[in-house]
C-alpha cells in the first residue's frame, strides 16, 4: 500500500518552538497571505518512464501553505491503480476526464504537528483550499484507461493552476551561474552591470535585449524553434523565404505552442538565439545576413537574388549544423536587379524591327524600370529602338533594327517593395462610344471600339492615317479627325480585356504568322502529346515529350472458314489404250472345243492352259477433281506477329506560333 507522505521538512512545527507563531508571521508577510510555489521547478511532476501510462513523479521542493515553508525532500511516486493515493478513495471504476494532483495541508496547532500529504482528486472531487494543485493529469476515457497528458492547469476551469509566490527581484552584485533548478523565473539585478536578468529554462538574459515580441500561433507545418517567419492570411507563422515581397521575415520563433496554450511567441526585433543556417553556408561573428532563398525558417550571409532582406547581424559562428545568436533587425524586402544577355532575335515585326522578351516579373516594377543596354562586342552603351513594358510589369519586349547584335543587359526596379501590379493602357471607363459605321484598321484586326475611353493615347508602336475610314455617328473626341488624322495599329490594351501574355506559345492553322505572333520554326514533323500536367502526376507541360517508339501489337491474319463439303469430279470410262497391257489364260480337262475355237482339230489336252493376245497400252489418265476424305474446312490464322510497318496516322499540319 502506498504512502501519501512524501520524505519532508517543515520551517515550523505547531508547538515545536516557542516562536513559532513569529515565524509563522514572517512567512504571511513574504507570501501576502497567499499559497504556492517558491519557483518553476518547485514539486514539479512528471511522467514516471519505466511505467508512464500510469505513474508520475513529483519532485523536490518549496512550497508554502497556510504560512508554513514545506519543503519535500525527495521525489514521491504516486500510481494511480493504487486506490490509497486518491483523497475520497479507491477510483474504481475509472474514468476518463482531468484528476488532480495536490499538495494537502492544513495548519492546526496540534502534537503530534501535521504533516504534508501528496493525493489524487479525482474528477468528482471538490478542490478546495485545503489543497494546493501541483499537476492536472488527463486520463483517457478508452480503458485501460492511460494517463494521455499532463497540464499545469485545468483546461476545463483555467482559474485552478499551479500558483507560485509573488516576491520580489534578488540582487547580486555579479550575475551568478545559471542553475535551472533555482533560477529558471527569477528575476535579478545585477549591480556590477546596472542590469535586470530574467532566468530562463536554458539561461540568464537581458531583460531589456529580448526587444519586442507577440503571441502568435506558430503551431503550424515545418516551423520550429529560433526559425524566422512570416504572419500569413490566417495570422499564423510561416517559414520565410526570400522568393517573393510576400514571405519575408516578420519575426523569430522563441516559443512554439500546443493544442492546449494556443498561440506561441515570436520576437519581432532583438536578440534571438537558436537561429538556423543554411546549408552548405558558414556564419562567422559580425557577418551581415540575409533570409535564405532556398531553404525557408534559415539565414544566409550571402545576398540573394533577385528578391532580398537583410534580417540581422551574427553574434555567434554558426553553420548548417549550429545555429546562430544574432541581432534580429528584420528590413523591407528589396528587388535587385536583373542581368542577362540577348543573343538571337525573333521578328522581324510589322515594322520591320527584330525583338526579344525579357521576363521581369520577379522585379518589383510596373510603369517604369531602369534599364541599361550594352554591345556585347565593344561594351558600349546603347539605345534600342524601342522599349516596352507588357502585362502590367511582367515582361519588357525590346526591339532593334538588326538581328546580329549580342546585347548585354541590366534592369533594375523602379520602386522598394510591393508586389507588381497595377494598371496600364486602356483606361478604366465604362461607357461606350458610339460604334463607326464601317471602320477598316488595315492589317489591325479591329471593327469597332473599345469600351470609353479608348483613343489614340491608350495605343502604341506606328499610326497609319485614316483614309478609308466612314465616320458615321462617332462621337468626336479628338482621337479621329477628317482624312488627315490618325489612327493607331500594333500592340495595345483594352480596359477589362485579358490577352494572350507575351511569350506564350500556341497552335495555328495558318501556314504564315498571325498578327501579333511569331511563327517559331525549329520544330518541324513533330507531334503534339497532351499531359495532364507535372502537379498531377503527368510529364511536365511544355517539354519535351520522352523518347519512346511506336510497335505493333502482336497479330495474325484469319482465314474465314467453309461449311464442312467434299470435293467431286466428272464420270471417266478408262479406254483399251489407258489400260496396262495383260493378257486373259483359260484352263479346261477337255479341250476339243477350245482346240477349235482357236483354229485347231479336236485335240485331247487334258488340263492345259491357253492364253489370249496381250491387250492395253498402260497410258496415264485422269479423273478431273477428286472428293475428299470426308467433311472438312480451311479455317484458322497465320498465327501471332508483329512486322515492321511504315504506316503513320492521319494528320493535319499545325504551325507553332509565339505572342509578341
């Protein structure tokens, strides 16, 4: 049977000394008439590891309740199959729910002088002020019933919790080594620095360097402790990566929370340990760092491109496998420019301009960039014939006279931060104009207007004059004059009206290219293949099918079958000529009658033998077709092959054209 009394010293016994009522006092005093714990660890409990699913541990030390310091010297098992640790007894049956574990004292003046007991309430118990809770332990209500988690407050009532004393700071003159057992909570001032420390679970810090932080969720996908993240559209923490203005580094993990605690705690300036480092990178003392691009929650002293954020400054070395104590100083995601080199052209366009698209969505730039061009030959600045920025930012086409110029390029954002976006070209009105009743572009395509406003300033490249062009009942606006104006053909944009994006390639039934494409031709007799897609399992859209070979399937050609027949022939009488040559003998005991039958005298020849002339010529002959040997067919196969074929499908020719 086990034992509610843990191994104890008291401060005080009732009646143990004579002043005991004056200690008595001195300890309400420190305690301001309140119940609890000296410090985090004080009779903190824990699982018991050789059997966990049913016995915890409490451990040593400082309590006070009802003014009388406790002090529980070693750790004290408590089991909960055995009914003797429970206050109101035996817990059979068991049940699922939050039992308690309390300390249970009550000062009497008595002798012998009470003692301090460790028990269990169960979840009908009452919890009154005769006890002081150490630990909620939740049972499982699935028999055999295991302990499933343990809190340090009733989830269901928040107002009953582990209570700790409320004393003031300690001073030393310089800050001691760190003990987690006494200083984990303790608050310090250090005279030789003119400093408060705050004793955390693995270490004293600066109370004012801890620098600003929230409570945020950060139980959520891949994010750990000392990582850097984001705050995403639900307010939960995000790995950062510099990959996008979206998902740059707002804080640094210092907590992670649970199910139960809800939100953890992220700092969102100051001094942070435990942060992770790329890898393959090494961090040395002072070096400047950035979030990495590649690996999300990590930092770098490497500057990424195109997208940036300088996140702090290293106070510690570091590598993939040691993270590193750093200032965290998070600044605004920045864009750095793009470099690159154009050496082959497509075009040439209507103008008779060679061009090329360069892609510049990861830039931070809509209505305007920075741009340098250099002859690749000789490195001299130039200056195209023209540049243009399409789709609100995301491309810049830029066209030159000639095909056989190599240039090298650098581009740059025209603003800080911010996603691209924003509009461009034909305007926002809603009204329309009246339409022309019988307009002709020429080569553009059009027969009519946009919705209001739409005129000359909303298009670009070259004007063609109007001549052609019957008024009718539009309404004069400036953009279209009598014979002399103009009119403006090539690339433009229409309000509300979603285009082709440059650079995408498409399938014609045109033999020449269309208007606003390029005809590509280094593709020729090949075939299309449709996938699903890389995301859905398939090959990947826009690649190169494969390699693969078309055979044949095994086969055999049949033979219709006949109904079961025979086969016949015509009558043939065989003639003297067709039949081998022979000869007829005749045998006779009296032969006068032959002997004149073959032209001799009454002779008696007994039992002689004559013969006749030989007759038949042996010559060969037929009987046409013959019958067969009963009822059959000529059913059946060749039996199975595959023969090389030169075969191919039926097809239609396509030419793969790409929007300029």
């Amino acid at each position: 049977m086990a034992s509610t009394i843990p191994t104890q010293n008291r401060v005080i016994d009732p009646f143990a000394s004579y002043n005991s009522n004056v200690v008595n006092q001195m300890c309400h005093v420190v305690t301001q008439n309140s119940d609890g714990l000296l410090i985090t660890n004080s009779l903190q409990v824990t699982l018991d590891s050789t059997s966990p699913t049913t016995t915890v541990i409490v451990s040593p030390g400082f309590a006070i309740k009802d003014d009388v310091l406790i002090n529980i010297t070693s750790n004290h098992i408590v089991d909960f199959t055995d009914g003797d640790n429970y206050a109101s007894g035996a817990p059979l049956p068991m049940t699922g729910g939050y039992y308690y574990i309390v300390l249970e004292y009550v000062y009497i003046k008595s002798r012998p002088a009470p003692q301090a007991h460790i028990k269990i309430l169960k979840p009908t118990d009452s919890f009154t002020s005769r006890y002081l809770l150490l630990k909620v332990v939740e049972i499982s209500a699935v028999s055999p019933h295991p302990i499933t988690a343990l809190y340090d407050y009733d989830p269901s009532h928040l107002t009953i919790k582990r209570e700790y004393i409320k004393y003031y700071a300690g001073t030393e003159v310089r800050l001691p080594t760190h003990v987690q057992l006494t200083d984990q909570s303790r608050i310090v001032y250090e005279l030789d620095r003119n400093k408060y420390y705050f004793g955390y679970s693995d270490g004293w810090r600066e109370l004012s360097a801890g620098g600003i932080s929230v409570d945020i969720n950060t139980d959520t996908t891949g994010v750990e402790l000392g990582m850097l993240c984001y705050v995403d559209s639900n307010g939960n923490a995000a790995p950062a990566i510099a990959t996008c203005f979206e998902s740059g580094a707002d804080l640094a993990v210092l907590s992670i929370g649970t199910a139960v605690s809800g939100k953890g705690r992220g700092s969102v300036a100051g001094f942070v340990e435990g942060v992770p480092v790329e890898t393959g990178i090494g961090i040395n003392i002072g070096d400047l760092l950035y979030l990495s691009a590649t690996e999300a929650g990590k930092v770098t002293n490497i500057k990424t491109a195109s997208i940036f954020q300088v996140v702090g400054r290293a106070l510690t070395a570091g590598s993939q496998t040691t993270p590193v104590d750093i200032i965290f100083s998070p600044k605004i995601v920045l864009c750095t420019g793009i470099e690159g080199q154009i050496s082959s052209w497509d075009g040439p366009d209507g103008v008779g301009n060679f061009y090329s698209l360069i892609d510049v969505s990861n830039l931070d730039g809509t209505n305007a960039f920075d741009c340098h061009w250099f002859d690749n030959s000789d490195h001299t600045e130039i200056s195209p014939a023209e540049v243009q920025i399409l789709n609100n930012g995301a491309h810049i086409k830029v066209s030159m006279p000639v095909n056989t110029v190599t240039v090298d390029y650098v581009i740059l954002s025209a603003s800080s931060a911010g996603g691209a976006g924003g509009g461009g070209g034909g305007g926002s009105g809603i009204t329309d104009h009246s339409l022309l009743s019988s307009l002709d572009y020429a080569s553009s395509g059009h027969t009519g207007f946009a919705p209001s406003p739409h005129g000359n300033g909303h298009h670009s490249e070259t004007y063609i004059t109007t001549s052609g062009v019957t008024y009718g009942a539009l309404d004069a606006n400036g953009d279209v004059g009598n014979g002399a104006g103009q009119l403006a053909i090539g690339n433009h944009t229409h309000p509300g009206y979603v285009d082709i994006p440059a650079g995408e390639v498409i399938l014609f039934e045109s033999d020449t290219a269309v208007i606003g494409y390029t005809l590509l031709t280094t593709q020729d007799d090949a075939v299309v293949y449709i996938t699903k897609g890389s995301g859905s399992g398939g090959e990947v859209g826009g690649t190169q099918k494969a390699g693969s070979t078309w055979s044949q399937l095994a086969h055999d050609h049949s033979i219709p079958s006949e109904p079961d027949h025979f086969h016949t022939g015509g009558d043939h009488v065989l003639t003297v000529s067709e039949m081998p040559s022979h000869r007829h003998g005749i045998t006779s005991g009296y032969s006068y009658a032959i002997s004149y039958a073959i032209g001799g005298g009454r002779t008696d020849l007994g039992t002689t033998t004559k013969y006749t002339h030989y007759e038949g010529g042996g010559n060969a002959h037929n009987h046409g077709a013959t019958s067969s040997d009963g009822l059959h067919n000529h059913g059946g196969g060749t039996g199975l092959n595959a023969t090389v074929s030169s075969w191919r499908p039926f097809g239609y020719n396509y030419t793969r054209q790409q929007r300029i």
